[in-house]
C-alpha cells in the first residue's frame, strides 16, 4: 500500500489505509526513489528522517506506556529450554529492577533452574541470586529482581545455573540523572518518609533511593552579599497529603540572626523530556523549574520531592555559623529539617566582574502574560529585571520599554535620551548590569543564513549622505556614553555566526563603526580568524571554537575574549541544556576564568515557543521542555529541535504556562536549576577575582611558601576541569576549592 511521497524538506502525515485496519501490527517501510537505474550514472537517492511519528487509536482501556529497545547477546543456550527476555524492567536505581524471563521446557520432565543476575561496573561484579526453582513441561514465567548502584556504564549477566546453559549479556548506560553516590539522610528520615539532603549541583531523579550516609544537616556555604542553595529532599512510602514547608530564623554569633525571609523554598518541578538532546540525556522526568513553594502540595509513593532551599546573605551580615530549621507539615507527618549556614567573613560586590550578555524577549512576557497596559508591563518588567539582578545576568536590552528616540534634520539625528539614560541608570546603578548592547542604524546586519544591507535614511553606504548621516549618529552615540561613564559596558552587536562567506560584508560594518566612533566597542560571535582581525575587539566564539593560542596575540593587542553556548556544543561540553547534569554551567564558569575569558553570552533566556514548531498556539514550556528551531527559513509546522532548554533558564509563571488565562499574570519568572547554576559560577569566578587582587596587595608581605599556596589557589584544579571536554560531574570538587579560596580570601583580607 503506497502512502505518498516527499520531494522536499518539509513534514507530512498520512493515513493508513482502512483495509489494514484494526491489526495486530503495521510495518512502514521508508525508502528512496531512484531516478536512474543502478549503474556507473546511477542515481539511488537518499534522505535524512529529522522526527518520525506513528499515531493510532489501541483497543482496550488507555495505558500509560516508556520503554527503550535493548539488546542482549546470548553467547549459550541449552535446547531443553527456549529463553525469551522478556523486559528488564525499569533498569534505573531505585526503580522496579525486574528482569522477566519467559522459558519453555520442551522436554517432558522438570529442570531445575538457579537463575542469577551479575552487574558488572568497572570490573566489579554485584550477584543478584534468585531462589531455586523447578520449571515444569511448557511455558513459565521468571521474575529476578536486581539493583542497579547509580550512573555510568554496566553490564547485565544472566544464567540459569550448572543444569541449565544458558548465558545472556545487555549492556546498560544510566545518564547523570540516575547516580546516586551523594546526599545524606538526615535526622528525622524514616522508612514511612526518607528525608535527605544534596548539593545545589545534583539533579534528583524521581526514583533514586534515600542515601544511606548520615549528615547533621543541610549544610550551605556562602559569603556576604552571595546567594546559596541546597536541596532538601523527601521521598516518602506511601502518598504525602498537603505537604507544607517553612523556614525559621537561624541564630547565629552572639545571638545574630538570619531572618527567615532571607530564606527562599521553592518547588522542584519536573518536566518530561520526550525527545533527549543528546546521548548524555535520557527520556525521564528531569528536573528544572523552581517555582515558589505556595501552599500545600502532594507527593506521591515512592518518589523524590527536592525542595530548593535558597539563602541571601545580607552585605552587613555578622560571619560565622547559623542554625535553624525548615517546619515540614503534613497529614500524619510532621518533621522538622536542621538548616546550618556558614558566613564567610568577606562579601561580594554589587557588579561581578564576569561580563554577563543575555538574550530576553519582554514580547514573550507580554505574550504570555497578557499584559494589556503599559502599567501591567512596567510592573512585570521590573520583577524579571530584579531576577536577572539577582542571577548576575545582564539582559542585551535592560530598558525595552524605553528606547532612546532619534529624530532627523536633513543629515543630523538628534537624540532625546530622556527615559532611556534613566532606565540604564537603574540597570547599571540600581541592578548592576555590566554590559549592555546599543543600537546603531544603518549597519545592516544578518546571519549566515542571510543579512540585510545598510542603509540609512533611504540611502545606501556608497553615498557621501549616508556616509554624513551615519558619522553623525554613531559619534553621538559615542559621546553620549561618554558622558553617561558607560562605554566600558556598551557595545555593538549586529551580526551573528558570520562564516567565511560573509568576513568582508562585517569587516566592512566594523570598518565604518572604528573610523567614526572608534571608542564603541564591537562584538562579534567568532573565532579569532585572520581575514578578521583589526574588525571585532570583543571576540565571542561559540566555546568549543576557543583556541587558548590564536587568542593570546589578540589579547595582548588589547581584545577582550568572550564566549557562548546555545544549540552547540553538545556533549561531551559543558552546556546549557536541561537534560544534562547541573554542574555543567557552574563547570563554565570555572573553565572562563582558566581561559583567561571576561565574558559569557547566550542568545535568549525565556525562549518559551517556536513559531515554527506551535505556529497556532504557544507552546507551553512546562510540558514540552523541547526549544524547536524558529527563523532559519524553518516552514510552519516542522520540528527541528535545537536542545531541550536552549535559550530558556526562566519559565513563565505557572499560572501563564500556555498563555491561556482569562487575564493579566503579574508575577516574575520562575527560575530554573540552570539558571542558578549560572549565578553560583559567576559568583565562584568573583572569588577568584577577590583572591587574585588580595594577592596584588598583600603578596609582598607573604613569605614564599605562603604565597605560592594562595597562588596555586587561582589555578583551576583537574578535579574540577582538566579540559573543555573533560570535567567533574559531582559539585563536591568546585565546592572544595571555593571553600579554599574563602578561607585564602579571609585570611588576606585581615592583613
């Protein structure tokens, strides 16, 4: 039964024919047509399948059904006893680990069967014996239960015993999400409700298994001025109702308090991805939004329910150690978390020195959360900014609701900069943003998918009037931030990912812009490339390009050297996506200061839809955590994915999901995993920076021994990042160093 053809790049649905339905089952078979014979000028064509569906409606009542197709070599097999695996069950820690095994006797007398179970990691094997059994004359059943101790890469052997020869191998891979070698369970954990405690840097699966460690408490580590986080957790046995949580004030030095509203609780959500990024991930319930813990919430049998346990330690905080609780309520349950919170004895600066540039759409906000009036935008608008504030994170445009206003007279722009200079002194002075771009017209600009020409005021670049007319604009722009104290964080960026086809379309744009207004910085998302040097004297190139090398010269010339991630790179780099383990972005961090890199930037944080993948509705990021390809001549209808995550570190408030209120949300954003993953690593280079100019200060008055210490401190250790593409997994390694560099950074700070 043909079904139809594709001849071109797009998607297509076809039905199945009536005839061949209902059935038991349906064979699709997908091939090219030739368009020449086989032969010497043959031509047997070929296709590339981006995403395949096949949708049906099932006889019965509904199922919820996940599975995954695995293989298992039988290297033995005994011919009294026919062997079909049937499932190994969940194959996660903490799961439902049951390998079951249909056999048929073919001989007309019992076999005794000693079914065993081997998990082999790293050479050591883990026995799973299973009592002895008799297998009777025709088909039965085994069911053999097995644990698996965490991620990484295993090996699943079964036999049958010395009566029977049978042997069968699978491999298995468990991602990141499925270790369980941390945590520790603290007092109060019980077998009805095992409650426990992980770093930030762990992302919990639903199923994984209490720790058996114990700890005292939850244990945060944090300077002045700097924002921590750990992670409570509780799984109980049977189903939580109306389960609430509330911090206390914790008591510290000499009776110092910590009020309890420096303390955040939010809600770790899990979202399904369906559709992994890479082979690092998996198709599981990952963890990522963190929405505010408002009211009580259910938590079903068996499962992880992390908690987000987030301090702010206030500038003029007394240092040393505070104790509290998070109160944990509900029916039948009550319990009560010790929370410990050291304060080092420094604190961080408002602006950090990480140079920070982030995509952020307000028209999604806008979008989502119906706001209809310029009030409702405004209001809005400044809880997503304090939330950037807060994270570190510099939006390209702080002020998108108050754009600076050019009128022309003939050839001569002039500029009203009312409500844009005080929209960016609020960014700058109030929020500490550190970078922002700035709009020039008349540079054109593009892609290297397409770019649009310069022109201004009608004319184009070959003519002296737009030549006069775009002197005069970007020289006022020029001085103008001049004045304002504000080109050490302005820039120009106009065009994005050039490939070598488009070099001497932007080496002239930055031609323009260093002979009329030489003090603008310019920015470009490349590599240092020698057809593009003198252009750019902010170099981003997307992090796997970065050659340490052909940057040195560069830098020594006066360059300043950022970096990005978005779609690319995938593993094994550090990335941004959300199946991928949490240390990678704080893991970024430390790899931009072992670079000697000032900057990072990602093309958008709340990139919630795709015109392409939803082109009649929103997509509704909660339930579809796929980022879809939009732009890049992408045809309505058709998903292509770029990462699950890409470009999106905040959500929409929970009741602005899809977009599809009756009326106006005024909440903030929901932060997300990532996103304070992000914050932790730029606050992590600052101790660096801290450290480095205590050094510069007081390394004179240090012996030598003592100053070789401290310097060794800056070096980024191999248990962190030994390379761009080998680095820990397990925060543990970056949360000893800094708690080094603390302890350095105190020590000189009271000379």
């Amino acid at each position: 039964h043909p079904l139809g053809t594709i001849a071109e790049e797009t998607g297509r649905t076809f039905a199945i024919p009536a005839d061949l339905l209902p059935g038991a089952e349906v064979w699709i078979r997908l091939r090219a047509s030739e368009t020449k014979p086989l032969g010497t000028e043959s031509d047997p064509g070929s296709f590339q399948v981006n995403a395949y569906e096949y949708r049906a409606e099932l006889e019965g009542e509904p199922l919820d059904l996940e599975g995954a197709t695995r293989f298992v070599a039988v290297s033995s097999t005994d011919p009294r006893l026919r062997v079909h695996i049937c499932s190994l069950g969940d194959a996660v820690p903490g799961g439902k680990n049951v390998v079951q095994v249909q056999v048929e006797n073919t001989t007309v007398q019992p076999l005794s069967v000693e079914p065993l179970i081997r998990v082999i990691r790293n050479s050591t094997a883990t026995e799973f014996p299973a009592a002895r059994s008799r297998v009777k004359p025709g088909t039965s059943t085994l069911r053999l239960p097995y644990e698996l101790p965490g991620a990484g890469a295993f090996d699943l052997e079964m036999s049958l015993g010395k009566n029977v020869n049978f042997q069968g191998r699978v491999e298995l891979y468990l991602a990141a999400l499925y270790e369980t070698a941390y945590g520790k369970r603290l007092p109060g954990s019980s077998k009805e409700v095992g409650l426990w405690w992980a770093s930030s840097g762990w992302k919990v699966s639903r199923t994984r298994p209490v720790p058996k460690e114990e700890g005292k408490a939850v244990l945060i580590r944090a300077a002045k001025n700097e924002t921590e986080a750990a992670q409570l957790v509780l799984r109980p046995a049977t189903p939580l109702h109306g389960l609430t949580a509330k911090a206390g004030d914790l008591t510290g030095p000499n009776g110092a308090l910590l009020s309890a509203g420096r303390v955040d609780i939010l809600r770790v959500r899990y979202v399904e991805v369906k559709q992994p990024t890479d082979p690092t991930g998996v198709a599981a319930p990952w963890p990522d939004p963190l929405p505010p813990f408002r009211g009580p919430i259910e938590v079903p049998a068996g499962t992880n329910q992390p908690l987000w346990v987030r301090v702010h330690i206030p500038t003029d905080a007394v240092a040393g150690v505070y104790t509290g609780h998070i109160q944990l309520r509900a029916k039948g349950y009550e319990a009560d978390a010790p929370l410990e919170v050291e304060v080092y004895n420094f604190k961080l600066p408002r602006r950090m020195t990480c140079t920070t540039s982030f995509g952020f759409s307000f028209r999604n906000v806008v979008r989502y959360q119906k706001l209809t009036t310029p009030l409702l935008q405004r209001a809005v608008l400044e809880r997503y900014l304090e939330d950037f504030s807060a994270h570190h994170i510099s939006p390209y445009d702080p002020a998108p609701l108050d754009p600076f206003k050019v009128t022309w007279e003939g050839l001569q722009p002039h500029f009203d900069w009312t409500a844009w200079d005080a929209a960016m002194e609020h960014a700058i002075d109030d929020l500490g943003f550190n970078a922002f771009v700035v709009p020039i017209q008349g540079m054109g600009g593009g892609t290297y998918h397409d770019r649009r020409k310069p022109t201004l005021l009608g004319y184009s670049e070959d003519t002296p009037s737009y030549r006069q007319a775009f002197r005069a604009y970007v020289q006022a722009v020029q001085e103008h931030l001049r004045e304002k104290g504000w080109l050490d964080k302005a820039y120009v960026y106009w065009f994005d990912e050039p490939e070598p086809k488009d070099y001497a379309f932007v080496m002239n744009g930055f031609r323009k812009l260093r002979e009329s207004a030489p003090d603008l910085r310019r920015m470009l998302t490349e590599q240092v490339e020698g057809e593009l040097v003198g252009g750019p004297n902010i170099w981003c190139p997307v992090s796997y390009a970065y050659d340490f090398k052909r940057a040195e010269p560069r830098r020594r010339a006066g360059d300043t050297f950022w970096w990005y991630v978005c779609t690319g790179p995938k593993a094994p780099y550090a990335t941004l996506f959300i199946d991928h383990p949490a240390t990678e972005l704080r893991v970024w961090l430390w790899q931009t200061w072992k670079n000697k890199i000032e900057g990072i930037l990602v093309w958008q944080t709340n990139y919630w839809t795709s015109g392409a993948a939803y082109p009649k509705r929103l997509q509704n990021p909660y339930e579809d955590p796929m980022s879809w390809t939009s732009g890049y001549s992408t045809p309505a209808g058709v998903r292509r994915p770029w990462g699950n995550g890409d470009g999106r570190f905040i959500y929409p408030p929970e009741a602005a999901a899809s977009g599809l209120q009756d009326g106006p949300v005024l909440d903030g954003p929901v932060d997300s995993i990532r996103w304070e993953m992000l914050r932790d690593g730029i606050e992590d280079y600052e101790y660096f920076v801290l450290l480095r100019r205590l050094l510069a200060a007081h390394g004179d008055e240090l012996d030598v021994s003592q100053r070789a210490a401290y310097e060794k401190l800056l070096e980024v250790p191999k248990e962190v990042s030994e390379s761009t593409v080998r680095f820990t997994l397990d925060p543990a390694p970056i949360q000893a160093h800094r708690h080094l560099l603390a302890r350095a950074i105190e020590a000189l700070s009271a000379r």
